[in-house]
C-alpha cells in the first residue's frame, strides 16, 4: 500500500511539475510576441512619421504665396 501511495505522489509531483513547464514556455513565448510586437509598433511609428514630415514638406512647397 505504500508503494502505490509513493507512486500515487510521485505521479502528481511530475503533474506539477509538467504544468509549471508549460507555464514557462507560454510565458517565454508571450515575451517573444511582445518583444516582436514592440518592434514592429516602432517601424509603424516611424512610417507614420516620415509621412507626416514629407506632407508638410509638400504643404511648403505647395502653399499659397501672398502677392504684394
């Protein structure tokens, strides 16, 4: 009885174990994504900006000019 007993704690200890281990992966994963996520942002801040510099830049050279 108590080698099934031993077993039986055995068994639920390697469950846990099992499941901190996935938790762990899904955290590494999570972490991965946005790290990834982080970057990818920037690169769309960064287009998004030179866009708006390149418009006013077209705003100055179209603007109206005053005739005096």
């Amino acid at each position: 009885m108590k080698e099934s007993q031993t077993n039986i704690t055995y068994r639920r200890l390697e469950l846990k174990l099992s499941k901190i281990a996935a938790k762990i992966a899904d955290a590494t994963d999570l972490s991965r994504q946005a790290k990834e996520l982080a970057v990818n942002s920037e690169h769309l801040l960064i287009d998004a900006q030179t866009e708006i510099d390149d418009l006013y830049i077209s705003l100055e050279d179209c603007g109206p000019t005053s005739e005096s």
